[in-house]
C-alpha cells in the first residue's frame, strides 16, 4: 500500500483498464470541505492512468478563480493546486458558461486556462463519460 | 451488474447513508452485486462504533455491517478524511476497514455502475 495510490497495488487489476471519470464541482471553495476533499480524490485519481475530466458548475466555479485570500478566515488556500494538475497530465478543464456569467465572471478571472463551454454542451461531456463524480 | 457504492455524508443527519443501504439492499434482492460501499466526506461516521441511536431507531451502523456480511460487501472508509473526522482503527465498526482513496477509483473502474449518495 502506497500514499501515492491511496491503499491500491497497481497491479491489481485495474492496469490497462482506461475509463472517462469527470470530476463534478458545484460548491464554493471555502464554506465546506467539498473542494478540497473533491481536489484530494483528483490527485489520487491521476496514478491511475485514467481519462480524467474536471467540470466547475454553479458555485463551483469561485474554485478555480484566481486571487483568493484565506488569511482572514483562517483556512488554508488550496487553488494554488489547480495550477499543478497540468503535471499530472489533467488538462480538461470545463467552466460551465452559464455559471459563470451569472457571477460576474470571465475567462481570465480564472487561475489556469479553462475550456468554457454551454449547459448543453455540459450535458454531452457528461453524457460521454463512464464514471462522474459529482462532490 | 456490479455496483459501486460512494456515501459523502453523515448518518442520521443526511438522508444518504439510508437511501444507499435501501438502494444496496433493493440492488441485491434483484440479484444485482454491490462491491464496495466506500466512505467519504462526513460518510466516515457511518463507520463509528460508538454510534448508539435510542432503542426505537434505526442502526445504521449496524445495518451496513450485517449487510456487508451477509452479502460479502467491502466497506472502506477514506482515512484522510477519517483521520480529519476522528475516525480510527480503534473507533471503527468490526466489518469495515481504513484505507485510500485509490479504492475509489478502482470502484470506478471495476465498477458497472459507480452511485453517489450525497449533496
């Protein structure tokens, strides 16, 4: 058992098996523990080879926007991480485009360069997948 | 089909953890097999074993264990989020057991069908 694997022998059999996980994030990053625990699962997921998508929703977008200050709440600010999946080979990164307008947001409010796509659009990409993991 | 099972939140608070075990059980009484139940978020008090509803209520600790032994039912509860929560080894229900979250991910992939019950 490997901290890297989260208690997985890689060589059970899961190798070679590829499948399309896309991680759903619909909460705001501060307020509950769900984006960062959602971020955990994310990091873990990447030893695994698999197809992996991530999809910011709703409040979820604030996740992904640059510029956060935690100091004053006391909890440590995570979004620096994001900018790291790029190591892990994660570069699909979907904001929902409705989400975002509505919260006064645009595509250079955000801490990596995301792909920003409509609700049906949305839709489709979960559609297309074989696991979703909605946190 | 093979069913994974993912609960995200806390008994008796949150609906999840009872609508998973009706699902498990209902998925099992129509042959279908569940092969892991794992435990994330506030989900890993599920697993406490100093969990003591008043007499009239359900156990929902106690349920998800008989479950999985009668059905052979692997029950994991993430130990980041456990260790975050206060959940170890020696507050741990007999039938479930501490360990990563690549046993998520290998539900997912092992899996059918991978279930959310949460928020």
């Amino acid at each position: 058992m490997t901290e890297a694997t989260g208690g997985i022998e890689m060589e059970e059999d899961t190798s070679g098996k590829v499948k399309k996980f896309l991680y759903v994030n619909r909460k705001a990053p501060y307020g509950t523990i769900y984006a960062l625990e959602s971020l955990e699962v994310v990091l873990i997921a990447a030893a695994f080879d698999q197809d992996v998508s991530l999809a910011f929703l709703d409040d979820g977008v604030y996740q992904v926007v640059k510029g956060q200050h935690t100091k004053g709440i006391d909890v440590k600010n995570f979004s620096p991480t994001y900018r790291a999946l790029e190591g892990y080979d994660i570069e699909k990164l979907y904001v929902e485009k409705e989400s975002m307008e509505a919260r006064g947001l645009k595509e250079s409010d955000f801490i990596v360069p995301m792909k920003i796509i409509g609700a049906q659009e949305m839709a489709d990409l979960m559609l297309s997948q074989d696991v979703v993991l909605s946190f | 089909m093979k069913f994974g099972i993912l609960i995200n939140e806390g008994p008796y608070t949150h609906q999840a953890s009872d609508t998973a075990y009706l699902f498990a059980k209902a998925a099992i009484e129509k042959g279908h097999k569940i092969h892991r139940v794992f435990f994330y978020h506030d989900g890993v008090y599920n697993s406490s074993r100093l969990t003591e509803p008043p007499q009239d209520d359900r156990h929902i600790v106690n349920r998800w264990q008989k479950l999985a032994k009668d059905h052979h039912i692997d029950l994991v509860v993430c130990v980041a989020a456990a260790l975050r929560r206060g959940i170890k080894e020696e507050n741990l229900q007999e039938g479930f057991r501490i360990s990563g979250l690549g046993q998520l991910i290998e539900s997912g992939i092992q899996s059918d069908r991978l279930v959310t019950f949460g928020d």
